[in-house]
C-alpha cells in the first residue's frame, strides 16, 4: 500500500442534487452507473475511492451529491477515481468496502453521512496512511473516539438554513406548514428545530397565527405509507407547504403535494427543485435548504492535492456561515435562482436575512436537546410515522 496523507475542509458553497443522511432509493427513472473494476494506477500518488452509505448514487441526496462532486475533480484533475457501494447497510459491509478500495490502491477515502461513524473507528488506525473525509460525522456519531491524524469530517449548520427556510415560507404567505423528517438523527433535529425557530420569527413580525406539524418517517425514503401521510396534511389539514427532510423521503412530500393546487414542497441539502419540479409539477419547489457538501468535496481534494492536510487531520470541523455580503459564498443557505421569491420575500430581503444573521443579530440555537421555544406558533409534534 502506498502512504500518503492528505485531507481538508471548505469554504464555498453551491450545487445541486439532494438529501439529509443518506440512504435513499433511487428515483424509478434513474439508472445507477456501472462501477468500474481497475484498482488505482499503481504508484499514483493521489487516488480517489468514494464509499456509498448503504443507498446509491442515483441517490438524489448524499452519496449521488458526493459522487458527482468527487467524480468532477477528479476528471478535471487527472486524478484516478471510483466508487464502492457496500452490499448491505451495517458497519460490516462498509468496511469491507473500505478494504477493497484500499488493496485496490486507493489512498484517499470520501465517506458521506452520519452511518460511517463506527466505519471510521475500525478502519482509521488500521489504514494510518489513507486520508478520509468525512461528512457529516460528528462527535456524537464517532462516541468516545479521539480522531487520529488522517481523519478530517466536516458537519454543518443545518439550523440556520433551516431557519432560513421557515422563515422565508412565512413571509411568502405559508402560516400552515409541515416538517416531515427521515430518522430524528442531530443534522435532522437541527434542519427541523432551525425550520421551527424561522417560522416563528417570521409569524411574529407578521403578527399572523402560523401551525407546524412536525412529523418523522423514521426512514429516508419515500413509500405508500408516508405518501397516504402526506396526502392527509395537504389535503385534509390543510397543510400547504412541507419541508422534506430527509434524502428520498421528498418523494412522497411531493407526490402528495402534487394531487393539491397550491401545495408547495422545501427540498433539503442540496437544490432539489430540478428533481422535484419535473418530477411532480412546475414550481412545486417552494425552496431549498442546503449545505454545502459539494464545495467541501472540491475544496478538501484540492487541498489534499496542495499538500496541505496538516491543517486538517484529526479534526472536526462546523461549516456555516462564510460570509454576511454574498449568501452564495456560504456553507447554509437557500438558492437564489430557484426559490420562489415574492413580494413578502425577495432576494434583497434574504440578503438582509442573511446580514443580520452573520452579524449576530439573528442568533438560532443548534440545541436538540429540547424543543425549541415559540412564542407566536403552534407546533404539533407528532413522533415517527412508522
């Protein structure tokens, strides 16, 4: 095995695909590319595997984003790259993938999503000369590990995208909304508790009574049952906009939003208007919640490829807010082209949003512990759907 250390972490935002956590099946319509079989060129300093979660990489969510964004850089780049899917969803098969990819000479290894924590754990010290990059692996996914030098993982500030979110809903005249997560894991809490705190914020300069409900599917992906779910928010409840938080699970959201006029759907992780829209009516995508999972891909490889991993290794790291003048620049935020601006909330005002929130005048609590404190909403938590 050939040594080699690198890592890093980012500081740019943008791109599109989808999905909080992974774990998602793929779209009917989508076709997984076929993974290739050649190890990395033999001596290759640098070389790329990426390691899927337990979905795919027509994912639309974290392992689609992560490959597409590995796969560009390393294209662009002359860089030898492949991607390992692992046979079944536990530690085990991820490892075994991790392996694989090392005895096929691949030295630097991009986990995306919070199931690779134990994977980390078992292969780190083992493999003490391959870099990982970890998203989305935090302290609490990791337990009492101490990362060694070659592990980098970056985690992100869902709540204040989510924040960004709910509060846009509100201003663009949505005072019924919906929150329909994945698994009630931290980045999920986060996007969620972040979503509650904007809606409130937004009601109360309003002045407008303005409900939540507040639900998990306890899976990330979509199915009848949390279709049938959805279909009595939009169409018996009254619900008129749902933040999909949770990779495929925007699948049921948005075939149930589809059966309503109106009826809206907030993406997650990435822009999901593109899927979404065509996949369920022009404009379904109210907005967006997104953190910037690509731009880390690029910037840690690129960094990797400097040389300049010294400055990464071992560290967890939380990516957020950039920059208080350019949204666009940040690790959290909602697209600028796609979402659906009005007069209650234009792109001027979302530039402000984001100012005042840089600059400390918005603060929102990342704190999952407890629900969030309202004042001028209704929030009904529901528990899991199944």
């Amino acid at each position: 095995m050939k040594k080699f250390l690198a890592l890093i972490l980012a500081l740019v935002m943008a791109l599109s695909l989808v999905a909080c956590g992974g774990g998602d099946k793929p779209a009917d319509d989508q076709k997984e590319p076929e993974q290739t079989t050649e190890p990395a060129e033999e001596g290759a300093a640098f070389s790329v595997a990426m390691i899927t979660d337990y979905g795919d990489i027509t994912d639309q969510s974290f392992n689609q984003t992560t490959y597409e964004a590995c796969k560009a850089y390393c294209e662009a780049n002359g860089v030898p790259f492949n991607y390992y899917k692992p046979a079944g969803d536990s530690t085990a098969e991820r490892v075994a993938m991790i392996e694989k990819a090392v005895d096929e000479d691949y030295n630097v290894i991009v986990m995306p999503g919070y199931a690779f924590g134990e994977t980390i754990t078992q292969v780190a010290d083992v493999y003490s000369d391959v870099t990982f990059i970890a998203l989305d692996v935090g302290e609490g996914d990791l337990g009492d590990y101490t990362l060694p030098e070659n592990v980098y993982c970056a985690v992100y500030q869902e709540e204040l995208c989510g924040y960004m979110a709910g509060y846009a809903a509100v201003k663009l005249g949505y005072t019924h909304l919906g929150f329909l997560g994945g698994m009630a894991v931290p980045a999920v809490q986060r996007y969620g508790y972040g979503y509650v705190q904007g809606v409130d914020a937004a009601a109360g300069e309003l002045g407008v009574d303005a409900t939540v409900e507040y639900v998990y599917g306890n899976q990330f992906f979509g199915d009848p049952d949390i279709t049938a779910y959805a279909d009595n928010w939009y169409q018996t409840l009254g619900v008129q906009v749902v933040f999909a938080c949770g990779g495929g699970i925007c699948t049921s959201a948005g075939e149930a939003a589809a059966k309503v006029d109106g009826a809206k759907v907030i993406g997650v992780d990435v822009d999901q208007s593109a899927n979404l829209d065509s996949a369920y009516g022009e404009d379904i995508t109210l907005t967006s919640a997104m953190k910037g999972l690509a731009p880390t891909v690029e910037h840690m490889l690129s960094e990797v490829a400097a040389g300049n991993w010294a400055n990464y290794g071992g560290k967890i790291e939380t990516l957020g807010l950039v920059s208080g003048d350019d949204p666009t620049a940040n690790y959290v935020q909602i697209p600028m082209d796609t979402t659906l601006f009005g007069d209650g909330f234009t792109q001027d005002n979302y530039k402000a949003l984001v100012k005042d929130m840089f600059d400390g005048k918005i603060t929102v609590s990342s704190d999952i512990t407890a629900e969030p404190a309202v004042s001028n909403i209704t929030v009904n938590y529901l528990g899991n759907i199944k």
